[in-house]
C-alpha cells in the first residue's frame, strides 16, 4: 500500500532487466510498464545503461543518474534490494536543475530512505509510527522534531522527540493558525515548499516541555541560532499532519541533498501515519461493533444451572452466524427465556444478520409468553426484506424453577430439536417441530413442555455438532445418533462439563478439518433443594475461538 501509493515513480528490476514491480507514479511516467516486462522496452537508455552496468562492481553498487523523460529531467536513486534486485527511486528535478551538479552522496540519501522504510512500513500501530517518524527526522534532518497530528474540533495530538528527553506525547487544543506555516502545512497537497519560520515565532504549545513542571520556564527553548522549518505530511489524498523540524545553530534553508530526501521522507511518513491511523480507527469501529455481536455472558438465574459454549467456524473468527441468548424473567410471568440460533451463512456477513435478529428478539420479549407471537413477528420483518436467502432457524426455550423442578415450554424453527438428558442415562429428542424463519410468509410451530427433575439437563445446540464432517473417511457427519449415543454416558454432568464434552466430540470428529459454528447451551434442575439459598456462582468465563465456555455457570 505504501509503495502504490508513493507520489515518486519506484521500479523494482532484477538483474537481467526485467520489471519486477512499478509503482503506480512509475507506470504514468513510463507509459507500457508492467510487471514481468523487459526494462528495455520502458525505460529510458540512460537508465537502461545505468541499470546494465550496476551489477558489474559488486562493491561498488548502482550509482545514482541523472536523464530526461518527456522533457523534464530526473534523477534516479537506486538501492540494491532482496537477491540481485535494485529498487530505482526517480525524482524530478528540472525546477531545481541548477543545485543537481552539487548534490553530495546520492546512495547515502538513499540508503537512508531504505532505512527510514524498514522501520515505517512494517507498523500499522498509529503511536508507534508517530514516535518512529519524530526519531527519523532527528537522525537525518533535526535536532529535535514534532509531529502534528490534527484530531476532531481544534484538538491537536503532539509528538516530539529530543535525544537526550526522548519521545512524548500530548493532546492539546489550540489553533494551528497561531503557529506560522502550520495552518498552511495542514491544509496543501501536494505539499508546498517548506515554511522556513523564526524560532522566535512558535507558539508555546508547539515547544515541549520539561516532564513534571509548568508555565514558561518549562518550555524548552531554542538557542537565538537556530531554525524552524513547517512541512507538509501527505496522506492518501489530504494531509495527515504536519512535521516541524527544529534545527539549533543552523540557518533557514535545506542543503541540496537534504532537499530531495525531505521530500521523499516526509511522502514516505504521511503514507505510512495515514495507513496507521486508518487502521486504528477500523479497529475501533470494529470492537465497538463486535462487542454487539459477541456471545453474551450468560446471567445469573435463581434456581437454574446454565453453560454456555460457541465456537466460530474460522479459527481467526471472532463472529459468525450461531448465536444465543438468555433473558431473565421475560413476559408477564416469572419465566426466563434461552434463544438459540443459527442464520444463513459464515463469517461478517451472518454476524450482522444475527445482530439484527438478536436487536428484534430483544424489543419482541415482552410477548415471550407466546412464541408463536414471538416468531410470526420476528418472520414478518425478515420476510420483508425480500432477500430469501436471509433466514434463520430457532429453538425458543422458556423456563422456571418450580419447587425441585424444572419446568421449559421448547419451541422449534426449523431447528434441530433439543435432548434431555435423563438421570438414568436415557436421551429423549423433544417433540417440537416448526418452519425455519424469514423463508415463507407464514409460520408453523409446536410449542412443547417439558418438566427436569434435579440433576437432568436440556441441551441445545446448532447444527454446527451434528453436521460435523469427519471420521475415519473424513465425510462423514457425526449426527444426532451418535451425539445421543455419547450423551447416555453423560448422565448427571455438571451443564458446563456437558457443554464441554459435546463440543470437544464434535471438534475431535471434525479433526483438522473445515466446521461450520458450533453453539451449545445446557439448562439443567440444579441438584439442591429450594430455599437453601441462591446458588454460589462457579465461573464466569470469556469468548473464545477455540470453543472454551463464552459464559458464567450457575
């Protein structure tokens, strides 16, 4: 992303003069040039010859050239890079023509260029980027330097770097019009020349101050000798910020190599802080969003035991298209409510769906008395949406605690109906049946109930475990007939044990292999008599790609 974006031509050529890579700058300038082409046939004689003749002294290297193309002239730097490849940086110089001929040390600007990338590319942490191009800038250019970051209002995110204090940072509001050249240098692209300024003109706010102390003794000062230049920092299409160089014991003004390598180095910074914090604020949009989309943890009921497990289908996934939820006490009566789901399709684009759908659950639960109601209405607003591939199918369970037992009222969407796990080892499949949601304009269902006596457990849980593809021949799904199977020896598990157990068969089934998500939630009569008190919580744990418990149990 850089390279594309670099305002200055790059060519990447391999020893035998073919076209590695052209940037985007390189291909408008040298008209035909692509990947894999002959330098021949796109480059100019002079940098053909130039090129032919760098691999002959190996000590020496490439040396830097200069030539015209389309009647301006440029000067070509170039930089052995990996194996026998030579990167060729192209700079226009005609408006600066007559300061060519005393430019020094070519390679040496561009060794540092090749430096000042090896550690600006790699990072797309904003703060580290910041602090990176303030110590470039102190190598190569200044005695000490700030970078001006503009944030929202008149807010202003410092960065300064001295040598002997190092880095440090600080947001400040103040008016970047108080600073001469500031204002400008946050406003022009491409950048104008540099704003030379008086020392004596920059305002306290842009000086650092010594940690710890206050007012203007703390403000450190420049000697009457010295210099302030204000530059432009581009970013992909505006400014991203600015750059003051403060330079003691030197007068205004650039030496003629300094010029050419500013001009690079300060494209080369502004790509590389635009790309940062572009990513930072991504990152941030997509935390706070995903902290809607993240199983929730599971609430602390009165007299239900409850686990809960999810395990994304991509092992990077945080998200995906199963989801459940638990809501205490919905409706008019003393009930709780467990929801689980599974939608159409993987990763982000489920994620949002499921969003929706939990968001329309949520305002539906004071009518959680009726599922029907509940679903009919939740299938009006999907089916309205005219995308018949945006469904979902549910499993709705109610519950309350009466006396020693439980008693759940299941109701299923197009679901794979939930099991009981009786105390002596039998598995029963509860009868409830019904249309997925969002496909068809009208919806089916049989709501069912069903009483736990202490220590059995309702187990729900997504398609994701039965439709598991493994086994010996590595095709074939685990099923419910085997997920019974094991759970006859899972009698009287504690629900989070359980929980575990029918995840870990599914991921041992599936193997190394693609899965789709896999949710579980177990409901289970805890064991103990009523009016002992309210159950001590066991744990509370987090999320996990890796299908470790997402909620507490009780």
């Amino acid at each position: 992303m850089m390279w594309e974006d670099s305002p200055y031509p790059m060519l990447t050529i391999d020893a035998t003069g073919v076209v590695a890579q052209a940037n985007e700058a390189a291909r408008l300038l040298l008209t035909g040039t692509t990947d894999g082409e002959r330098m021949p046939r796109t480059a100019p004689d002079w940098l053909t010859r130039a090129h032919g003749g760098s691999h002959d002294g190996p000590h020496d290297g490439p040396r830097a050239v200069e030539g015209e193309i389309g009647g301006r002239t440029f000067q070509a730097h170039p930089v052995h890079s990996d194996g026998d490849h030579v990167v060729w940086w192209l700079v226009d110089v005609t408006e600066q023509r007559p300061e060519v001929a005393a430019r020094p040390a070519e390679r040496e600007w561009g060794a540092c260029m090749v430096e000042a990338a090896n550690e600006l590319l790699p990072s797309l942490n904003l703060d580290r980027c910041l602090d990176s191009v303030a110590r470039l800038a102190v190598r190569y250019l200044a005695d000490a330097a700030l970078v001006v970051l503009p944030l929202s209002g008149r807010k202003q995110l410092l960065t300064w770097y001295e040598p002997d204090r190092g880095v440090r940072r600080e947001s400040v509001s103040a008016d970047p019009r108080t600073a001469p050249g500031l204002a400008e240098a946050l406003q022009s692209l491409p950048p104008e020349s540099v704003h030379w300024i008086d020392p004596a003109e920059l305002p306290a706010w842009l000086l650092p101050h010594r940690p710890g102390e206050q007012g203007a003794e703390a403000v450190t000062a420049l000697p009457g000798e010295g210099s302030v230049a204000v530059t432009t920092l581009p970013g992909h299409g505006l400014p991203v910020g600015a750059l003051v160089l403060l330079r003691h014991g030197r007068p205004a003004g650039f030496a003629a190599g300094e010029q050419a390598f500013v001009r690079l180095f300060t494209a080369l910074a502004g790509s590389a802080i635009s790309a940062a914090r572009l990513y930072t604020e991504q990152v941030t949009i997509t935390e706070v969003l995903m902290a809607e989309l993240l199983p929730p943890p599971t609430p602390r009921l009165q007299g239900v035991e409850l686990a809960a497990l999810y395990r994304p289908a991509g092992p990077a996934e945080r998200v995906g298209g199963d989801f459940y939820d638990v809501h205490a006490v919905t409706g008019t009566g003393g009930e709780s409510l467990v929801v689980l789901g599974d939608v159409a399709g993987k990763g982000l684009e489920a994620a949002v769906l499921t969003g929706r759908i939990r968001n329309t659950l949520r305002a539906l639960l004071p009518l959680a008395d009726d599922h029907r109601s509940v679903l009919e209405r939740l299938n009006s607003v999907l089916v309205n949406d005219g995308d018949p591939t945006r469904y979902v199918t549910l499993v709705l369970v109610s519950f309350e605690r009466h006396g020693r037992r439980v008693a759940l009222r299941v109701t299923s969407a197009g679901h794979p109906p939930p099991l009981i796990i009786r105390n002596d080892g039998r598995v029963e499949t509860v009868p409830a049946e019904g249309t997925l949601i969002g496909a068809i304009e009208e919806v089916s269902c049989v709501t069912t109930p069903v009483v736990l006596e202490p220590g059995e457990t309702c187990l729900l849980y997504s398609d994701g475990i039965i439709e598991a593809r493994g086994g010996p021949l590595g095709q074939e799904f685990f099923g419910e007939e085997r997920l019974c199977e094991r759970l006859r020896m899972c009698a009287g598990m504690p629900p989070e044990a359980l929980a575990e157990r029918v995840q870990m068969l599914a991921s041992q089934w599936v193997g190394g292999g693609e899965h789709d998500d896999m949710a579980v939630v177990a409901i289970t009569a805890p064991r103990d008599a009523p009016g002992n008190g309210p159950p001590q919580k066991r744990s509370t744990q987090n999320t996990s790609a890796q299908g470790t418990p997402t909620g507490g149990t009780w």
